[in-house]
C-alpha cells in the first residue's frame, strides 16, 4: 500500500495533549485509584488523563476524551474516523453496560450521534485503527482519522489484576520488571496524502504456532534504519524478553529503544496509537523527558532513552497480551515492505473455550479455510462478546476468560487455526461502509461476520 503522512496530531493523556509534548517540565506522577480496590491488589495507583474529573466515568468519559483529542488533531466535518479501542466504554460488569461498551457516542464531535465501528484488538487496537484509516486513503478519501481512546475502569482493572500484569514500580525491559501502571488515553492521528512525517509501512500480525507475530511483523517492513525505537515495555520480564528478541533479530542493538509505558501509563487499546503520535511528535521536534527511562540499557544490553528524543526514521513494535502484533515506521524515506508470501503456516488446535461462540467459530474454522490466503481478514461482531456463565470466581473473571472476552480474540481464534499471517482485524458495531472501504483499497478481503448478540449469534463465512 502507498505512503501517507501524519497530518494532525491530538492527544488526551496523563502527560496532556499533543501541544504538551514539548514542555521542559517533570512529567505528572499517577494518582491514586479513586474506586475501592481489594486488600490483596498489586496496584493501588494510575495514570488517569490529565485534568479530567474522576466523576467522569463510562461513556461519557470516553467521549470527553475522544472530543479533546480530535479538536487537536485538525479534522474536519467531513473527514472519515476509525476509533480503536480495547474495551470501549464500560464501567461496569452490568450486562447491558458490557453489550452496549463499543457504541461510542461521539457528542460534541463533528460526528455527533454516530457510533462508528471499533477496532478491537488489545494493545494493538490503535495501530488496527491506524491500518485501517489509511485503506480508507488508499480508496479515494482526501484525509482520515484513526482515534484510539480507552480508560481505567474496574472491571479493566480487576481484570488485569487476574492476569498479574500491574506493579505500581514499573521497570521496563528489566530482569526485575512485574507488570504496569494502567493509564488511560485518547489519540487522534490524521492521516493524508500531504505534507507531514511519512507512514510508509504499517504491518499487522499475530502469534501462530511456532511463529512470532512481532518478528514477523517487524520482517515485513522490509529494510529499515531507524534511530529510535519506541516499544511497549509493559512487563512482566518473560514478556519485555520476548520483545527484545524479535528487536534483536530485525534491528542493531545499538538503536536505543523507549517506551511511553512509565510516564503516560498502559493506555491498552491506546498504547500502539500513542507510540505513533510520539514518533511523529520526536520527528517535528525533540520530545523534552516523557519517553525518559531510569536504566540506561535493557536486560540485553539495548541502550535505553534517558533524556530528550528526536529522530528521523522511528519503528514503533506492539506485542498485546493475547498475541496480536503491529510494526510501522515514521518518518525517514519510502519503504515499501516484503511481499507477504502467499502461503499457509502450520495450523493449531483451539485451546478451551467457554464462549459458545468462540467453541463454534473454532468447530467450523477448519473447513471453512479459503483456497488462497486472503490478503485480509475482517471478523465482524454486531455487538461485544459478554462473559459466558461460569467465566467468574466469585466476582472476578478467570484469566482465560479476560483473554476470550476481547474481541479481538476472534479473528486470532481463526488466524491459528488457519495458519494464516495476513493481518487479522476485528470490528465491533455497524462496519458495512468500512469493509466496503477495505474491499476497495485491498485484494482478497475476507469477511467472517458473527450476527446477532450473546447466545443467538450465527456466523456467516466470507460474508
């Protein structure tokens, strides 16, 4: 696919916004968590969007966030929008608050009264958004934008709780490192044909049998020079290790490498997404101590950033928990990536599943595997996965069904069980002008649509 640039940039963080960026000041420290937590929590702090009420929850938080960011980011009335996110808009477990989590009332918004389709896929959301917007360039749009919002709720952060993954002493890329401080952010990017820091490359992957996603992923965006790498850094230290060695593979150790993880929080479906809007940000103009780190070098020995950054050609990597992976490069001259070999990879067996929906998508997955490998493959939910009976210890979700629940868990479901390493989107909501939009700007688009809600959905293969 062509190159586009970075037109715009807006940004609601725990730093601010994208104006901030440049500020010569001590970044803003966590917060405390303004909800109850349980006595055994791990994290009792995070990283909220700055000057933002704690009042301010759900639904109406998300679209203060999202109307912040957009203002920045130069859009206009007319301009397309693609929004990311991991978990949408609910703060709660309350049934109808979970099915109705992705419809993002943009009030305020040039968009009032839409609810756009989400990309959802973990960590890696925002670059999903972001792979999507510029298709909708490629198809005969003037600009778009991807906007990638999520917050710190309870059910997320109980959640995470489960999965081990927070620390409230977060140390990136070290032996020692435990987990995050959640955050919470809403980043536009708008992307164009003007002028603006390039965005040549964006691949998307996932991990397969045998097969790094984020290798692969990095592999694809073909010969690179970066000066910089901003990566995800959230830990635990078995996980920054494997992100360290798909770096290692694809780019010399002495790149130094930064990550947003210790000053703006794990702003989950947001992270990917921030990580570009700082790479354009260090491309314009030095960024002064918010991608700072306290080591001056990684357990492998990678130098880390400590101080100010800038740089001229940035690769951003993103590794989520459940295994989708996204590379890009910003900036530096064009690169046209590595052809995707046309191929299938080795297949895997579906692991237990408690959603029903997932065990049949899983049950029909092998015969329904297309000749060819498509050279995208959408999923399609009309609303959110809710949490299957059963899924709970007590309140609390088991860990299996923290991964399942993500939506992005579908089109990974069927990626493994294909062997397929194309990239693999999944959209919640109302996304029939978006796949057209894919369908124009894409070859071989292969939509796998999941009708209906909770226990009366049906699927319908290459929709």
């Amino acid at each position: 696919m062509f190159d586009v640039t970075v037109g715009g940039l807006g940004l609601a963080t725990a730093q601010g916004s994208a104006g901030d960026l440049s500020r010569d000041t001590a970044p803003l420290g966590p917060r405390p968590i303004p909800w109850p937590v349980r006595a055994a929590a791990v994290s009792r702090v995070h990283r909220p969007a700055h000057d933002l009420s704690p009042e301010l929850v759900g639904h109406a938080r998300v679209a203060a966030l999202v109307r912040r960011a957009i203002a920045e980011c130069g859009a206009g009335r007319d301009t397309p929008l693609v929004l990311g996110s991991c978990n949408g808009g609910a703060a709660s477990w309350q049934a109808a608050d979970w099915r109705a989590s992705f419809e993002l009332d943009l009030d305020g918004t040039p968009w009032q009264g839409t609810h756009p389709p989400v990309a959802s896929a973990a960590c890696a959301s925002g670059l999903h958004a972001l792979y999507l917007a510029r298709a909708l360039v490629a198809g005969g749009a003037r600009d778009a934008v991807a906007v990638a919002v999520d917050i710190d709720t309870p059910p997320s952060h109980d959640n995470f709780e489960a999965l081990r993954v927070l620390s409230d002493e977060p140390s990136p890329f070290q032996p020692e490192a435990g987990g995050f401080v959640a955050g919470e952010a809403a980043v536009a990017v708008r992307v164009t044909r003007g002028d603006g820091p390039r965005l040549s490359v964006i691949e998307l992957g996932h991990d397969l049998e045998g097969d790094d996603g984020l290798l692969r992923a990095l592999t694809a965006l073909g010969p690179i020079a970066p000066e910089l790498i901003i990566g995800q850094g959230t830990g635990p230290a078995a996980v920054d290790r494997a992100e360290l060695a798909a770096l290692a593979a694809r780019i010399p150790g002495a790149v130094p490498l930064a990550t947003p993880v210790c000053h703006f929080g794990h702003a989950l479906g947001a992270s990917s997404l921030l990580a570009v809007a700082l790479a354009a940000a260090a491309i314009r103009g030095p960024i002064a101590r918010l991608l700072a780190l306290r080591d001056p070098a990684a357990l492998d020995g990678r130098p880390l950033v400590t101080g100010g950054a800038r740089a001229r050609e940035i690769v951003v990597g993103c590794r989520a928990l459940g295994g989708a992976c996204g590379a890009c490069v910003v900036g530096g001259p064009r690169h046209t990536g590595t052809p995707r070999e046309a191929a299938w990879r080795a297949s895997a067996t579906a692991p237990p599943l408690r959603d029903p929906t997932l065990r049949a998508l899983a049950a029909a997955a092998p015969a329904a595997r297309p000749a060819v490998p498509p050279g995208l493959l959408l999923v399609t939910l009309d609303a959110p996965l809710v949490p299957a009976a059963g899924a709970r210890i007590g309140e609390r979700l088991l860990p299996s069904s923290v991964i399942e629940m993500t939506p992005g868990f579908a089109p990974q479901l069927i990626a493994r069980a294909w062997g397929f390493a194309g990239p693999a989107i999944c959209l919640v909501g109302d996304s029939a002008a978006l796949v057209a939009a894919c369908r124009r700007a894409c070859e071989r688009v292969f939509v796998i649509a999941i009708r209906g809600t909770e226990d009366h959905r049906h699927v319908e293969w290459n929709a």
